[in-house]
C-alpha cells in the first residue's frame, strides 16, 4: 500500500511559509523562493543578535569618551587609571552611571585624576 505524505507536507510548509510572511513579492507564496528567502532570514537574524553585542559596547565607549572629556581627561587614560586603581566597572555600568548619575561619575573621575 502506498503511504502519502500530504498532512505532513502541508504542514511543514505552512510552517516555513509563516515563517516568510511579510516578505517581498514572491519570497511570500512561491515554496522554492520562500525556503530560499527564510534561511537567508534566519541567517541575518543570528549574525544580527551577535553584531548587537558590538554595536552596544561601542554605544557604551562612545558615551563614556564624551562624559569623561567633559571632565578633561580621554578615555583610554580614564580606563587605564581605573585598573591602576583596582575599580572594576565594567563600560556597561560606567556609561550607566555617566548618564544617569553625575556626581557619582565626577567622584570617579577624580579619583582616576588623583591615581
């Protein structure tokens, strides 16, 4: 007897074909096109939540360069008098702290001033 495998066909294709709803002309509703278009997707998808971690940490740099040169010192001498210093803040919280809380920051930068 022969089997058929249209349930199950349907429904990988439904899958993948929701997967590439809202794409451009054809990438939509034609099966080759779409299983093309949802794998480059996905691919882009991943590469884009690593480069995100990049883009961040050089929004954090950016920020604590333009907080500290109020200040009047430069970036790279304000994170090398931190680790003279033995304070370990990472940029994350650092810029946190530029933005958010003044004083705080200004004590920082004295106290890399001072070392």
């Amino acid at each position: 007897m022969r089997t058929k495998s249209v349930v199950y066909t349907r429904q990988r294709k439904k899958k993948i074909f929701r997967l590439a709803k809202g794409s451009y002309a054809t990438k939509k509703n034609r099966w080759r096109m779409v299983i093309q278009q949802v794998e480059k997707s996905l691919n882009y998808s991943y590469t884009g939540r690593k480069d995100r971690k990049a883009d961040f940490r050089s929004m954090w740099i950016v920020r604590l360069n333009a907080a500290v040169r109020e200040e009047g010192i430069s970036y790279n001498k304000f994170i090398s008098g931190l680790k003279k210093v033995n304070i370990a803040i990472d940029r994350k919280m650092l810029a946190e702290i530029a933005v958010n809380d003044n004083v705080t920051f200004k004590q920082l930068v004295e106290v890399v001033k001072a070392a």
